[in-house]
C-alpha cells in the first residue's frame, strides 16, 4: 500500500486575503495581504489559517465567486465586489480607505479533483468556457 503525503491535514482549507487602497494602488501594490483564520482576523502563520467547509460556506456563500483561469482552479478569488462595506466581516478586514478586499481560497493537496470541484460550486463558482 503506497502512503500518501500531504502538507494540509485532511478536511482543512487554506485562506488568504489582500486589501487594496488608492495609494497602494497608485504604487501597483497590496496596502496588506496575508492568511485568515476561520473567524476572519488577520494572522501571522500559514498554520492558524485553517478552515473547513462549513466555514468557508457560512463565510462566503453569496458572494462573487471567481477561478484562476484553469478548468479545475487551483485557488478561487471571493469577492463582495464593491459593497464590501455592507458586511462587517469584510468592513473589517478593508478598513475604512480601502478600494476593495478580496479573499482567496487553496486548493489543498488532499483533495481529489471532483470533490474540489463540488466545493468550488458550492462556494458559487461556475466553470464558463
């Protein structure tokens, strides 16, 4: 029997998040970006960024879903578009001289493509070609 090695422990999502700002912007940058941990703070290590589903769902349904451009993305892109102040999970993530948040959630390594893909639909995103 071949063992399999993983780097994510099984049933945990990765999330990470930028803010952009006018100024950042005019700089071509993020004013911050980094890892989120389930209740949605910033934190410093990849190791507290550990989701599951139902977090993700609870966190994210509803919102603009997108992938990275390949048929089975390898991240997808969640974003309120430009109402983020209506949220307060995302009020609080943007701050209040931000142009727009977006979160971003990891394909890990345990996960088999078509459950991957189930995910990504539930999260509300849609392959379009």
């Amino acid at each position: 029997m071949a063992t399999i090695r993983t780097t994510e422990p099984y049933g945990s999502f990765r999330v990470t998040y930028d803010v952009i700002t006018e100024e950042s912007a005019e700089q071509g940058d993020f004013a911050e970006c980094g890892w989120l941990d389930c209740s949605g703070c910033p934190v410093d290590d990849y190791f507290e960024s550990d989701w599951d589903l139902r977090d993700l769902l609870a966190r994210f349904a509803g919102y603009y879903v997108g992938g990275d451009g390949a048929v089975i993305p390898g991240s997808l892109s969640v974003s309120p578009e430009s109402d983020f102040w209506l949220s307060s999970f995302w009020r609080g993530l943007a701050g209040d001289d931000a142009i727009t948040a977006t979160a971003y959630v990891h394909r890990p390594d345990w996960i088999t493509d078509a459950s991957w893909l189930r995910v990504c639909r539930a999260l509300g995103w849609r392959n379009r070609y």
